[in-house]
C-alpha cells in the first residue's frame, strides 16, 4: 500500500475519533446543564427551615433526576465496548457532581449516608464496570465529600433559619463520616486532598453546635424534627 493511502487512512480513522468524542461531549454537556439545574433548585435548602420545606425540595428535583438517568442512558449508548477508560475524563467530574446531589438528597430526606448502589440507580449508571457504563468508588466517594462541605455551610444557615437543633444533627452526621473516611487507605490524590477538607467541615459544624450550647439555645432533644425513614 502506498504511503499516501496510508496516511489518508490514519486520517479516516483520526476523524472518527474526533466525531465520537464530540458526540460524547454533547451528551456531557446536557448532564452538566442538568446538573446544574439540580443545584440550583437545591440551594434553596439554605433559605428556609423546616423538613417539609425540604422534602418539598426534593420532590422538586426528581423529574431533574429522571432527565438524568435518561442522559446517562444517551451516553452509555455512544461509549465502544470496552473503551470506557478511554473516554471517562470527559464525564468524571459531572458523575462526581450529581453523585454530590444525589447523596445530598438522600440526606435531606432521611438524615442518613447515601449507599454507592442506591446513588447509582437515581443516577441510572451501574456499580459494577463490568456491568457497564458505571460509577467509579472513587467518584462517588468524591461525591461524599463535597456533600459535606455543602452540609457545613447548612449547618451554619439553618442557625438563621430558626433551626438550632439541625446543627447538631450534622454534627453527629460528619463526624460518623469522618471516622468512615478515616478507615479507607485512599491512593487516588485528588480524592486524598479532598479528604482533607472534611476535618474543616466537621470542625466549622462543631463550632458553631459549640456556640449554640454555650448561650443555651440547642434543643433539649435535637433529634425531635428528624425525618422518618
């Protein structure tokens, strides 16, 4: 074969792979689009307090979630068998972000840890990579993370909102995290950095159920308004 219709054949091969990744791209920015609609509406946790306020929050978002797990499907469907790895850094941090929204959500609705299936199905990715097209441990652990920083700056808004007893309750929450945390040997380095950042998370919350203990303003049951379930 000639040296020419080599090369030109290099070029067909160049340009679907150009095509492919643009494609995936498109579909990264829906999910990002989406994402960012999700966070939007669930900002308004910081506005008001109350557990129906809340709940009604996330009654809100679900339809954003079902749009979610019908992108995910979209892009699943793009990805060749086998060459998820090549493609991944295209979709990472948006995984990492719903995976951040999808376990705040569980914990506004049920004041518990989200479970990594249970994260994956509202997401509609799967656990496994040999299932498919899924959710990487380190992801949804980063997912965790920023769901904490997020809980720290609540604890400090619902004390505006007129909900003393809610800091305590993170409270409890992270420091239960925390100790999670601190039993993985974490190898990846971002997620280790990211780690970090929890002990000031937790400490921002203790400080300010210490402030509130100190004037006398926690509840005598700070567990009185927690969700059921």
């Amino acid at each position: 074969m000639e040296t020419a219709a080599v090369f030109s054949d290099f070029q067909e091969h160049l340009d679907a792979d150009h095509e492919l990744k643009e494609e995936i791209r498109n579909a990264v920015r829906e999910l990002e689009q989406t994402a960012r609609e999700i966070q939007t509406s669930m900002q308004a946790m910081h506005q008001q307090a109350g557990n129906e306020h809340l709940l009604k929050i996330c009654e809100n978002v679900e339809p954003l979630f079902s749009k979610v797990r019908e992108q995910f499907a979209v892009l699943a469907e793009k990805i060749p068998a086998s060459q998820y790895y090549r493609f991944n850094d295209i979709w990472r941090f948006v995984i990492q972000r719903l995976a951040y929204l999808a376990a705040l959500k569980v914990y506004l609705m049920h004041e518990r840890l989200a479970e990594r299936q249970e994260t994956a199905d509202m997401l509609g990715v799967k656990v496994r990579r040999e299932d498919g097209f899924h959710m990487d441990l380190d992801d949804f652990l980063m997912g965790l993370l920023t769901m904490a920083s997020e809980l720290s700056r609540f604890a400090v808004n619902a004390v505006v909102a007129g909900d003393p007893g809610r800091p305590v309750r993170i409270s409890k929450f992270l420091g239960e995290l925390d100790s999670g945390f601190r039993l993985l040997n974490l190898k990846n380095d971002m997620l280790r950095k990211r780690f970090d950042s929890l002990k000031y998370s937790v400490q921002k919350v203790e400080s300010v159920v210490y402030d509130l203990t100190i004037r006398r303003l926690v509840p005598a049951s700070s567990g009185d308004n927690e969700p059921k379930g």
